[in-house]
C-alpha cells in the first residue's frame, strides 16, 4: 500500500511538472457562428467562416480533434402549412449549388428534416441538446468543421415562397487543442 501510493505521488508530481513546463497542456475552446435567412428560396446559402475569430487564430495550429459541434435554432412559419428544414454542407469556395438536385449529389447532408409547425406565427425552437439527435455525416462535419470554414445550405422541399423565416441559428463548434493554454 505504501509502494502504491508512492508510485500515485511520482506520477502526480511528474505530471504536474510537465503540465507547469507546457508539454501537455491542452484545453478546449469554442466558437459560435451566428445568422439568420427568410426562405424566400428553396435553398439558403450562406458560406461559414470563423478563421478571423481570435479562438481560431490563436488555436488553429494545435486543434487535435472536434468534440461536439452542435447549434441552437429558432424557426417562425410564414405559412399556414407545415414545412421541413434540412442542412447541407460542402468545402469552402467550391461551386455554389441552385437546385435540390445538385445539393444532393455534390454536398453532404449533416442535418436531418426538421419539422416545422403548420401556421402563421407558428413557432420552432430546437435546443443544442436537441441538435445533437438531428446531426449525421459527423466525420464530414468534423472535417469541414476543423477547416474552419465549409458552405451551408438550407432547404425547404417547397417553393420556398417566404415560407418561414430561421429567426437565429447559433452553430457551436467545440474543439480540443494541445499546447498554448
């Protein structure tokens, strides 16, 4: 028992020491891209870029993986009919794609159809615990997401006539770093 502790206190010693000399520190940061869009298309682009946030400036170079990339959404109908939201995403400075068709065999969808309520005035609200249930393709939005910058493309199966207007979307992208905190 007391070799045990003995062989506790070196390693705790040791790695409060290494800690102290900068060899692993690590730590995680996050950074929030926020915006907004009426669906006066059926599709939404907006191109993501956070290598100008300071987090991103200061950590890019020791990012070791992303841990959570979640968001928070706030959805008002326009419309008295339903409606579904769903998200694609592809690299950063490629083609900027116009059609459904296109989205689906160029992108990839990372954000599975969302239902809108039916009703003018109606509306929906999806927390951050709530996101994670509707991400998919993970590994790709992980890639993108440690680029620090990819498209974005809402879409709406209907015309897309004003049909509802995303009030706020907060995108959380977590990471995990060595070295520099």
């Amino acid at each position: 028992m007391k070799m045990l502790k003995s062989v506790l206190a070196l390693l705790t010693v040791l790695s409060a020491a290494l800690l102290i000399g900068g060899c692993l520190m690590s730590g995680t940061f996050t950074i929030v891209e926020e915006f907004s869009f009426t669906s006066e298309q059926a599709i939404y682009f907006y191109p993501v870029d956070v290598t100008d946030e300071e987090e991103w400036k200061d950590h890019k170079d020791d990012i070791d993986r992303i841990d959570i990339i979640g968001f928070e959404l706030w959805i008002t109908n326009n419309q008295a009919a339903p409606d579904t939201l769903a998200v694609y995403i592809d690299d950063y400075g490629e083609t900027e794609w116009n059609s459904l068709a296109q989205l689906q065999a160029n992108t990839v969808k990372v954000f599975g159809d969302l239902a809108i309520a039916g009703g003018v005035g109606t509306q929906t609200h999806v927390t951050y615990g709530q996101s994670l249930g509707y991400i998919q393709n993970v590994a790709e939005l992980r890639r993108l997401a440690k680029e620090g910058r990819f498209h974005y493309y809402g879409t709406s199966p209907g015309d897309g006539a004003a049909g509802y207007t995303v009030d706020s979307v907060r995108v959380v992208l977590t990471f995990e770093a060595s070295g520099g905190f």
